[in-house]
C-alpha cells in the first residue's frame, strides 16, 4: 500500500495521472481509514479538482475559437 502510495506520487510529479490515478485507486479500495488512505484520497480529489479547472479553461478557450490552445491544456 504504502509503496503503491509513494509510486503515485512519483506519477504526479511527472504528470503521469492516469498512472497516479489506478494506484492511488488501489491504496483506497477497501475503504479504510489507514492514513495513508486518507493521504491517497486527497491526492485523487486535489488531481479531480485540477482536471476540472483545466476542462472549463479549455472549454473557454475553445467557445472562443482558441482551440489549438485549448487542446494544448
């Protein structure tokens, strides 16, 4: 657990997210309250909450007929 925890950490700072993500998903199976399931359960809603934020950017860049850079997010 506490590898698979470390491993998504080292996916995040290299923006492998997808990666991050199935590990950290792994951590916080069973739906305990180790802490270091609770470590991996903020990590995955501060990585949703970025994933939004870029999505409405790119969604506004694009309804303004930026859409290169959109896509560039």
């Amino acid at each position: 657990m506490t590898r698979d925890f470390q491993e998504a950490a080292r996916a995040v700072a290299i923006s492998d997210y997808s990666k991050a993500i199935g590990l950290l998903k792994e951590v916080t199976k069973d739906g305990g309250d180790r802490p270091i399931q609770i470590k991996a359960r903020t990590v995955m809603h501060d990585l949703e909450q970025q994933a939004t934020i870029q999505l409405a950017l790119a969604k506004s860049l694009h309804h303004k007929g930026r859409s290169q850079e959109a896509v560039d997010i």
